[in-house]
C-alpha cells in the first residue's frame, strides 16, 4: 500500500494524508481534479513542494482565523461557491524568492489562483475557476 495519496482516477500522487488533510480532524474531501491539477504542478516544477494548508473543517478554519467562505473548507461549503463539492485550496512554503517565483508561475499555468505572502512565505493556491470564477492573483 502506497504512503502517498492515490486519486479517484488511479493517479498516484507524491503527496500524503498528513500533508493534505485537516490539521484539526482529518477530514479529506476535495473537489474533483484539484489534486490533479496540483499534481500536476508538481511534476511540472520537479522540485520538492511542501504543502502547509489544505483542507479545513469549518471548525479549523474558524481557529487558524480563515475567511467564512475559504476555498480550504472542505466540510460546510460557502453558498456563493455553487457547484463546490470539497476543498479547492492549497498553501504551500517557499523557501526562497526564486522558488517563489518559479512556483507561482506554474501554479498560474495550471489555472490556479495565486494569493501570495511574502512574509510568512507561502504561496496560496486555489482552483476557483473550475467553479466559473475568474482566475486571478491577490496578496494573502
């Protein structure tokens, strides 16, 4: 049995539960093809991603002080996210200003939105137009 998570369609990813899954609960329920898409980029890159936020009970959310409609919650789906059916999102570390850079850019190729946090150095990630929303990019 595989440590890392195998996607519905029988993709194997080079992500695990604890690095996905709420912190608070364990709770991983993500829309469709998001991992994929975040796979994706991981591929693309070839270089390691460390993931620092994913999926979110609403309980979660509400403690590490994450918006009402958080495209992370993956339990309590925000009625404006119509057609939502899980988490969208995903944080990840970087490390450098390069590794940033080179981030974003896939991230951005593959449809993600990009929230960007220069101080706590992360990326924030989420696949907001599979629901029909614009993708953009915004500060975090």
């Amino acid at each position: 049995m595989s440590r890392y998570i195998i996607l519905p369609n029988g993709r194997e990813t080079t992500f695990t539960l604890l690095e996905l899954a709420c912190r608070h609960c364990g709770q991983f329920n993500y829309h469709s093809g998001v991992l994929d898409k975040y796979q994706d980029v991981r591929e693309e890159l070839n270089e390691p991603m460390s993931p620092t936020s994913g999926c979110r009970c609403l309980a979660h959310n509400t403690n590490v002080g994450g918006k009402a409609s958080s495209f992370h919650i993956s339990d309590v789906i925000p009625k404006e996210h119509a057609g939502r059916t899980g988490c969208m999102a995903i944080d990840t570390a970087t490390p450098s200003p390069m590794y940033m850079g080179r981030l974003f850019a896939c991230l951005w190729k593959h449809g993600f939105t990009v929230g960007i946090n220069f101080q706590k150095r992360f990326l924030h990630a989420d696949q907001r137009k599979m629901i029909g929303w614009e993708q953009t990019t915004f500060p975090y």
